[in-house]
C-alpha cells in the first residue's frame, strides 16, 4: 500500500478546499444599496419627538426678542425634561421621551445653569442692548431682534444650538453609533423597529433630521438636515446621507466591514459639516463686524457649533482643540463668561486659522462659507 502518495493526494486535496473556502470567505457580500432611506422596520419616533420639542424650546425662547416677554427658567426645565404639566408644549409627547436624559451626562447642568441666567437677564428686555447692558439689540437697517446678554450673547442661539450638540449630535456619533450599540443582536427582527443593530442605526438616522429622500426631497429639514444641506455645496457633506443609507444596509446584509466603514465616514461628515458652520458664521461676523447686533448672533452660533465638536467619539479635533478656537471667538470656554464686545477681528481670523489647521477641507473655501 502506497501510503505516502495517498498522503500527497489527502494533502492536495486539503490545500485545495482550504483555497475554494479562503475565496468565498474574501469575495464581497453582494447587495444593493438603494438611493433612499427606503429600509423595512423603521422606527425614529423618539428622535422625532425630540427634535420637536427642541423647536418648541426655541421658539419660546425667542419671545425674549419682544419688549415685556421675560423667560422662564421653570418652564424651560420642563421642557428639557418633558414635565407635560408645566412645560406648556403644543404638541403632546410621550412621557418616557425627553431632551435631558439623551443629553451628555456633564453637560447637563450647563443647559440648567444657562436656563437661570437667561430668566435673570431677560428682565431687562423692555430696553436696548448695549455692551454691559442686557437687552434687545437691533440690527443697523433695523430688520432683526436678538435678546442678548450684558456681554453679548444670546442665550437661545447658545442653549438650541448647545442642545443640537450636546444631545442630538452626541447621541447619534457617539451612542448610536458606538460599540456598545452596535456589538449586538442583528438577527431577531421585531415587526416595526428590525434587528436591535438595525433599530440602534436608524436612532442615529432620527437625529439627522431629514426625510427618508433626503436630498432630493429637502421640506421639513429640522437642525442638523438645516446646516449640512447648507453646508453641501462648498464641502459636500450630504454626502452624511449616503453614508447613513450605506451604513443601514449593510446592517441589515450582515456586511459588518461595511458598516463599520459607514461610521466612520458618517462620523467625519457631521463633523465636518459643524466645523463648516462654525466658519460659515465666522465670516459672517467678520463681514458684520459693526453691526453688534448681526456679529453676536453670528458669534453665539459659532460657539455653539465650536462646542458641539467635543461629543463625537471619532471626531478629528481634541477637545483642546476645541477649547483653544472657543478662546479665540469669546475669550474663555464658559458661555456665561464669553464676552463679544471685546472680541477682535484679528482674533476671529486667527480662530478661523485653527479651523483649517484641523480641517484642511476647509481651507479652499474658508472665506466663501
């Protein structure tokens, strides 16, 4: 008995399977990507209701523009935390759902501390805003009212914007979107939500705030779907929403590579689309610079946006970074404590250096944003 050839033989035949085995476990996972959020067992009624009550929030606050409305602080904390009963809300919101809980840990009381200090400041909307002086300021050809604080900043552009980063971004970047979410069952489907992977994703889909035909379809953009479609002709970042549409189907194809390729350009267009913004309103202060009406607006967004790039786990600047281009806008990192009156131009373009240094897709078109 030929032993040994029966041995090369067994042997070949071995390498051989391994290789047919070795190929199909390479070959890509076929599947077609469709051009829309078009996917079965969606559900995002929670990031609905929490962009909603965000509008809500706003648009109480912005009464403050008008001589004799005050604000709140009560009532915005009810808001924050969905206290139906004294919140004042049009809509009506289920009791589990809230802006508070889904904010980030820490900041948290930032947004509570801010609440008091804007019902303080806001007695004094019955007269002009000067520097030193809260009150509502009114652009030079008399067009906008902001109620902004004696030094500046306006606590509505601050707190919305805030809360755009704080919960909305957050949650979406760095919950939704994180291992914790994502390193779980993707096979159980529950009829009207998917897979636990798939529902995790279309959360952080909810908190984009566009339709399903996004961006083809742009009615009814809230927050976020506002400032990266307004971003998208210089920068390109709807492309947030093919990476999403990507990301989702590739859950829902078992392609794990895929999706974790999707988060992480998911994760680099949003934050793009904020640095954007930031520069965006840079450039408007800087062409407003007289008018202190037009330039602490502008400036309070800013900050905003500069704030939110702190709360995505895969973002490209550190939190020092950020702190360093929050310097250069207010003079400090505490809101309460920003004083644009004092800001300079020269510190504005050098704010505006730091971007770029971080986002060298933003420098080409630094000055058109």
């Amino acid at each position: 008995m030929n032993t040994k050839g029966n041995f090369k033989i067994l042997f070949a035949f071995a390498i051989f399977a391994f290789g047919i085995t070795s190929c199909t476990e390479d070959e890509p996972i076929q599947y077609e990507i469709p051009t829309t959020y078009n996917f079965e067992n969606v559900s995002i009624n929670g990031q609905t209701q929490r962009l909603a009550m965000l509008k809500e929030m706003s648009n109480y606050m912005k009464t403050a523009n008008t001589a004799d409305n005050s604000i709140d602080a009560n009532r915005l904390k009810a808001m924050f935390e969905n206290d139906a009963a004294n919140a004042g809300f049009v809509q009506t919101y289920d009791d589990s759902k809230q802006l508070k809980d889904k904010t980030f840990e820490g900041e948290r009381a930032v947004f509570e501390e801010l609440f008091e200090l804007y019902e303080t400041a806001s007695q004094n909307n019955t007269i002009p805003a000067v520097n030193g002086t809260a009150g509502v300021q009114v652009s030079l050809d008399g067009t906008k009212a902001y109620f902004v604080n004696e030094n500046g900043v306006e606590y509505t552009q601050i707190i919305e914007k805030g809360l755009m980063g704080a919960c909305f971004y957050y949650q979406a970047t760095s919950v939704y979107m994180s291992d914790d979410k994502m390193d779980v069952d993707n096979e159980t489907i529950v009829e009207g939500e998917g897979t636990q992977m798939e529902h995790h994703w279309d959360e952080a889909f909810g908190y984009f705030g566009v339709p399903t035909d996004f961006p083809t379809n742009t009615d009814g953009l809230a927050w976020w779907g506002v400032y990266v479609n307004r971003r998208d002709p210089l920068l390109g970042t709807n492309q947030l929403m093919t990476e999403l549409i990507k990301g989702r189907a590739a859950i829902s194809n078992k392609d794990l590579a895929a999706r974790d390729e999707a988060i992480i350009a998911a994760r680099a267009e949003w934050e793009l689309a904020s640095a954007g913004t930031v520069m965006n309103y840079l450039n408007t202060a800087l062409a407003n610079f007289n008018d202190d009406a037009i330039r602490n607006h502008a400036l309070s967004e800013a900050v905003a946006f500069a704030y939110a790039l702190k709360f995505n786990n895969g973002k490209k600047v550190t939190n020092t970074n950020v702190d360093e281009i929050l310097i250069k806008i207010g003079g400090t990192t505490v809101f309460k404590d920003m004083n644009f009156y004092t800001t300079t131009e020269a510190e504005l373009n050098e704010a505006k250096d730091l971007i770029v240094g971080y986002f060298s897709e933003i420098e080409p078109v630094k000055d058109e944003l």
